[in-house]
C-alpha cells in the first residue's frame, strides 16, 4: 500500500513504507535499529509494523523493549 498523506489512517500507520526516507528514518529510530537492520527485517518478513518489531526483538542483541530501544546507532 503506498503512504497516503491524505488519509493517514490505521493502515498506513501498521506499514513501515521504504520508500519515503522520512518512514525509514522513523522506524530505525523507532526501533533502535540502524537503517540496513530495518531494510533486512521488511525484506525478510514485509512492510507491516509488527511483524518488523518482532523479527527485530528476535535477532538484535540491543532490544531492551519498545519503550526503550538501544542499537548501535542511538546507545546512551
């Protein structure tokens, strides 16, 4: 589904669209993930927000929780 900025409802906010910088910035930060982390996770489960997280909680050594990520890229 492509990022529909006039109408942001709740399917556009479950997807984590690659194609939109801002979406791939977003859900690294997000994530705590850098953006090569993210790009594997999309590619190896699809674009849905919650099937990306539990992929993510899956292999990163840096999930903490979705409160407070750590990854490489934003540790304290």
């Amino acid at each position: 589904m492509a990022d529909d900025k006039a109408n942001p409802g709740r399917p556009d906010r479950d997807r984590i669209n690659m194609e939109e910088e801002y979406e791939v910035q977003y859900w690294s930060e997000k994530f705590g993930v850098s953006q090569e982390e993210l790009t594997a996770a999309v590619k190896k489960v699809g674009p849905m927000a919650n099937d990306v997280k539990r992929e993510l909680k899956t292999h990163s050594p840096y999930w903490v929780n979705e409160k407070d990520a750590r990854g490489p890229n934003n540790q304290t």
